[in-house]
C-alpha cells in the first residue's frame, strides 16, 4: 500500500494527546505502526515494507513523540502493545481497511441507494428464527440485507473491522464501549432419534451414557450444557460437536443419539416424527443478545430498523 505524507484533522483521525486535540498525523508513521503490529516485530515488518530497521524504528519513535505516549511495552527486545496502542491500533485498522475497500470499488458499478445493512449471526442461534427476525427485510425497497455467520471471535472481528453493523449472538460480544442488549432468553430441549431405546420417565438421568451430539466450543449454549451435565452427574457419550443448529438435527434424525438444542429449532422436524422430544431443560437457557458498536442508533439511518427488529425479537 502506497501512502502519501498527508496532514489530517484529528476530528478526521481520532487520536489524542494526552487527553487534548492532536492537529496534524502523519499516515506514513501511522501504517509502518501498523504493519508492526500486525507482523509481530519490527524485522518482520521490514522485509513487508522492504525498509532498514532503522527507518521503521525511527518512525514509530517520531509518532509515539507526536502523539506525547508510548505504544509498545519494550522488555528484552520485544515490543508488546500497551493499552494506549491497542486502542491506536485498532482505529488505524478501520483507516486502513476503509483505504483497502476504496481500491476495491468498482467505479462502473451503478451507485445502489438502498441503505446498506449487514447482520452478523452466531452460528448456533436456529435459523429459522433469524429468517421469521428479518423476512421484513427483504421486501424493504429501501434496505439491501447482508448476513455474515460466524463463531462469537469472529463476530467480534468483524465489529472491529466495521464488516458487520449489529451482531447477534449468544453472550455480549466486543470491546467495552460497545453497546450490548439482552433481547431475550429461552429454554432448551432435549431431542433424540425417534428409536432411541431411551424413556423420559426418569429424565434427565436418562440421558447419562447416551450418545451425543454437542454444539461446538466457544458458545455459551456449550458452556451451559456441560455445567448441566457436571451439576446432575451425566456422563453423555459425546459422538461429535458442530455450530449449527440445523445440521445437529440433520443427524439426529438419521443416527440413534440424542442433543439439546433451542426450543425454536425443532418446529417441521418434530411435528414430521423426525426426532422426538425427551424434556425441557431450564436450566439452560439460550440467551439472544444484539451488540452495536460504539454508535448512536437514534442519529443514524438504522434507527427505524433496529426499533422494528427489536420488537419482533419480543413478539417471539
């Protein structure tokens, strides 16, 4: 990336210093930061920027004067961001990829004036959920609807990155000064092939030694399941994980084995007598919380959007 040595408005930036107004940023500085900090040493960086190591340490000397602190921690060589440079790094990751989408616009594309609105989903909340949460979408004249499904790490990227414009998953995601709503909470349920030699007589101890099939690690409905089964004394036979709520009952519905899974994922598959339900759980509950980053919803274009999708979050 070719960066020209330009001056900007700190309103325009986003950096301090010092708690007062920095008038002037030199881009240059700023990227070998970031290249810094991407690559992990100021070696690395310089066959990257193919650059001495001393222009490139001189640099970031310069911009750490410039903006009156430290960015990196130096203990024994290493440079390790501090606080202050985490929060430098992560607004010269949304300059810098704003720089890499302006190269990537395609100037014959016609300009669309529909308002751009991207969701990112956690992989394990039940889809039909999010298509009942946002068929209004769709139909909208005015809206062109982007979905982006990942793990809560991953959601949490593209917060940061500015790929997504609200996230929903199970647990509060991002950074402190996002914005995060607990929308609702549900019960999970116990499901099993309908030929699973199991009754739900003596459920929940039923299930212990039964074969298994778990969300994957990282989401809190995971977390939930597994202190279900330490606090009642279950040892299930776990046959394998996955994120997605529609492919765990994909093969229940094939394999003599048992999930908990939200009450909202079973609809067509139970009343098909494709799984059978051995019991509500209480004791796990999916939570559907929305995170917004750092912005004022009732100064945006999004503000309508996000009323009426909250409220259908309600209704269900």
């Amino acid at each position: 990336m070719v960066l020209a040595n330009v001056k900007v408005h700190l309103l325009e930036s986003g950096l301090s210093l010092g708690g007062e107004k920095m008038t002037d940023l030199n881009y240059n500085q700023l990227y070998y930061f970031y290249v810094v900090s991407h690559e992990g040493s100021i070696k690395k960086a310089c066959k990257k920027l193919n650059l001495s190591q001393s222009t490139v340490s001189g640099q970031i000397r310069t911009l750490e004067e410039n903006l009156g602190n430290d960015l990196f921690d130096r203990n024994n060589k290493k440079l390790v961001l501090n606080a202050y440079g985490k929060e430098v790094l992560f607004k010269a990751n949304k300059i810098f990829r704003l720089g890499e989408e302006l190269i990537e616009i395609e100037p014959s594309e016609p300009e669309s004036k529909r308002i751009q609105l991207r969701f990112g989903f956690q992989n394990v909340l039940p889809k039909n959920l999010i298509a009942s949460l946002t068929d209004f979408l769709w139909v909208d004249a005015e809206i062109s609807t982007h979905f982006f499904f990942g793990q809560p790490y991953q959601l949490n990227q593209y917060l940061e990155e500015d790929k997504v414009d609200v996230a929903i998953s199970d647990q509060p995601l991002g950074r402190s000064s996002y914005h995060s709503s607990l929308m609702r909470s549900e019960p999970m349920i116990a499901v099993c092939h309908p030929d699973l030699n199991v009754g739900s007589d003596d459920f929940p101890s039923s299930l212990d030694r039964l074969p298994f099939v778990s969300f994957s690690l990282g989401s809190q409905i995971r977390k939930e399941t597994d202190f279900f089964f330490e606090i009642h004394g279950l040892n299930p036979d776990v046959i394998g994980s996955m994120d997605s709520d529609d492919q765990i009952l994909e093969i229940i519905s094939r394999n003599p084995c048992f999930s908990i899974v939200p009450e909202l994922s079973l609809c067509e598959r139970e009343r098909e007598g494709e799984v059978r339900v051995l019991g509500k759980i209480n004791d796990i509950l999916l939570s559907y919380w929305m995170t917004l980053p750092e912005i004022d919803i009732s100064k945006t274009k999004y503000q309508n959007i996000f009323k009426k999708f909250s409220r259908r979050f309600s209704m269900h």
